[in-house]
C-alpha cells in the first residue's frame, strides 16, 4: 500500500499550483534554508472537522525518500537533520485523495551545491565563434510605429520590432521608451519568455514592455519573445506552430551545435541587444535582462555572454544544472540525460546556465522556488554558487513556491518578502543617477 501511495507521489509531486484548504504546513524559517546538521521539523494544522488518515511523502534530492500514513492530528510530521546539501519536498494528502496536497520545502547547506556537468575548457572560445559568426550577418531590421491602449501609456511609444539573425528566425517583439527621451539617459530592459509556444504569457506584449519602460523613471525596454513569432496574430497562428515547426522543441534530441535549438535561441538574445544599443538614448552603460523559467536561462546566457549586460534577473531559471543528477541531486529542465545521445554530454554544458553564469561580472538577482521541480532549488543554487564574479548577487528562496508563482494563503507573504524585494532591486538599478 505504501509503496502504491509513494509512487503515486513520486508522479505528481508539485505539478500542481494548488494546495489543500485543510492542510497548513509550516517550517520555523520564512527562507527555509538550513545548515549542515540542523534539526528541520514540519509541523501540520488541519482545518476544524478535518479527520481521518494524511500521507506524509518525502522527497530528498529528486529521489523518493519515505511515505507514512498517520492520522490527521496538528503537530510535527517530518524531523530530520541533513550532514550533506539536501533539498527536500514535504507533501500531505489525505490517504483516500492523494494529488489533494500541500507541500512544502526546505533545503540544507545550499552553499554546498555543485553542478553536475564541468565546466568546458574552451567554452569562452566556443561562444565567441558563435557570437562572430552572428555579427557576421549584416542587421536588417524594422519598426513598426504600434498605438498604446493600457493605461499610464501617456508619454510612451511603442514599436513592433525585427530584426534578422543568424538563421531564418528573427528576433520579434514589442519595443516601449519614453517619447522624445534625451540622449544617453535611459538605461535597457529586455525581458525574455518562458517555454511554451500557442499561450497568450508565450507572446510579446505591450503591456509587458510598457511595465518595463516605466520603470525606474523610465527604460528602452523590450519584450522578445522566444521563437521570432508574429506578434498580434490569430489565436490559430500560433496554435499551428506549437503543433507544427516548434512542436516539442524542447525535447528535440541533441546531436550538435548547428541544430541545437537553444543556440539560435541565445544567441537572438545578443542580436537584440545590438540593435537595441543603437538608440541614442541608452545611456551607455545600464542593461538588465529579465526572465522566468526558460526566460531565465535564455537571461543567465546572455549575462554571461555579453559584457554590456549589467544586471540580470533570473526568475525560477531552466537550464541551470542540467547534469545535476550527476552530481547526485536534482536536475534541471530540458535536460534527460537517458533519452538523449551520448553525444549530447559533450554539447549540452556549453548551453548550461551554471556554466554560462559563472562570467557574469554585474548584478545578480535570482529566485528559486522550494516546491518546484521543474527548475529545482538545488540546481539553482548549484549556478548561483558559481556566479563569483558578480559585483553583487541575491537569491532569495520561499518554502511554498512551485514552478509558477505561489498561490492561495501562500501568495501574500511572498509579495511582500520576495516579489516586493525584487520590484527594489530593480527599481534601484533603473533609477536615474543620483537618485
């Protein structure tokens, strides 16, 4: 019967946004990070009238643990102390509805993660060939002038932007900036997406760049979207390229360099920023990249890539620590070490967020969900810990967060403690000189 319920845990373990009306976990620490032999206790308050049996499932480092079935009494539900870097999933479900759960996580010496792919000899000189063989290919671009309908538009403009890259998918997106803008004083936001194709959060938008733009008094700040897409397009448009030319793009096995998605991918991130530095306003020295998910290790290449970037943001990140099951933890989307060739060990590194990380030498922000395992904790912690030549770098942790962002009775104390924090830093950065 255990074994039954574990694996149905292992299955559905923080797939799902929700959480249990009845079920409240807590840990004695906001963060929920711990030290190398620090006794860690869950404890469990059930809604009045809740009664009958929970499973209690753990998950330690991606790998099932422990499941106990125990009757629904408030109290402790998990003791333990960790003597290694560990991160650990706690979820709590009524026996009789298994995916009707609430989780929460914690991680112990989150400074003591590594990667688990090395990081290559000649990777500086990989990109670097890559980079020139993109500048090699004359700019051509346009800009569509587009009307702005959200409000707080007044003295903004916006642009429906294109520009052509190293292959025959285009960099896309919707440009906002501040109307007649004096030269050399805005600074450049580029916010990047998350994985996905056919949904609306898939596509540029307006409002995304013009949230960017007004911003730390005011920002060239555009949204790209991952694929070169049409922007404003049918709802049929899109679907047709999530179930045509990209589907499943993500899950394309990896044989080379050339054909590697990913690749024309980052490397859509530099061209943008050539042809974004090209405006007069910028003032020459202040560029932040922003991105979630997939956005955020398209951020982390980038960072890592072009010396212009000076502060990036880096939202639950993918692709960072791939090959983390090789150094016995989680491991990070895209990446499935046994549906791929064996070739692949030797190119997927080079596109490794921890690898790219580790040469970025500006400001770091980044936010790892303690609940998600699409782009673990233990992953990112894995980059972050790399990323030493950073002239300054956060990370900020929350025990409730799943991939997407933290719902219900777990929303408010993660808006005011790490979404609020993150809006500072960014301000911060953005904000005129002097101010």
């Amino acid at each position: 019967m255990l074994c039954l319920l574990l694996a149905g845990f292992s299955a559905i373990a923080q797939r799902s946004r929700g959480y249990n009306e009845s079920i409240d976990l807590k840990l004695d620490r906001f963060d929920g990070r711990y030290a190398k032999g620090e006794t860690v206790s869950v404890t469990a308050e059930y809604a009045p009238g809740f009664t009958g049996n929970v499973v209690v499932n753990v998950i330690e480092n991606g790998k099932k643990a422990s499941a106990e079935v125990v009757k629904a009494v408030s109290g402790t539900v998990f003791s333990a102390s960790y003597d290694a870097p560990t991160l650990v999933y706690v979820n709590v479900a009524p026996e009789n509805s298994p995916k009707d759960m609430t989780s929460v996580g914690f991680i112990v010496d989150a400074e003591g993660f590594e990667p688990g792919f090395p990081y290559p000899r000649d990777m500086k000189k990989f990109w670097k060939k890559q980079i020139k063989a993109l500048r090699s290919v004359p700019m051509v671009s346009s800009a569509k002038p587009v009307a702005i309908h959200e409000k707080g538009a007044d003295g903004y403009e916006c642009f429906e932007i294109r520009v052509n890259s190293i292959d025959s998918i285009p960099c896309s997106g919707y440009l906002v900036r501040p109307v007649n803008a004096v030269k050399k004083s805005l600074p450049i936001v580029m916010f990047l997406h998350g994985a996905g194709v056919a949904g609306p959060s898939k596509r540029s938008s307006i409002k995304t760049a013009l949230r960017y733009a007004r911003m730390g008094g005011g920002a060239i700040a555009l949204d790209l979207n991952a694929h070169g897409m049409d922007n404003d397009r049918p709802q049929s448009y899109y679907d047709s390229l999530e179930t045509g030319p990209l589907k499943d793009y993500s899950k394309r096995a990896v044989t080379d360099h050339e054909s590697f998605y990913f690749r024309s991918m980052f490397l859509r991130t530099v061209r943008a920023l050539d042809y974004l530095v090209k405006d007069p306003a910028w003032d020459g020295k202040r560029v932040m990249v922003f991105g979630s998910s997939q956005g955020g290790a398209q951020s982390a290449a980038i960072a890592g890539l072009d010396k212009r970037v000076g502060a990036a943001v880096l939202l639950v990140p993918a692709m960072m620590d791939m090959g983390g099951e090789l150094a016995g933890h989680n491991k990070a989307w895209f990446y499935t070490m046994g549906k791929q060739p064996e070739s692949a060990r030797d190119i997927v590194p080079y596109y490794d967020g921890a690898n790219l990380i580790r040469n970025f030498k500006g400001k770091l922000w980044v936010e790892a969900g303690l609940i998600d395992s699409t782009c673990p904790a233990s992953c990112v912690f894995s980059g972050y810990n790399k990323a030493l030549k950073c002239s300054e770098k956060h990370i900020l942790t929350y025990p409730y967060r799943p991939h997407p962002e933290p719902e219900g009775r777990y929303r408010e104390a993660w808006v005011e403690k790490v979404q609020t924090a993150r809006l500072d830093f960014i301000n911060s950065y953005l904000a005129p000189k002097g101010k």
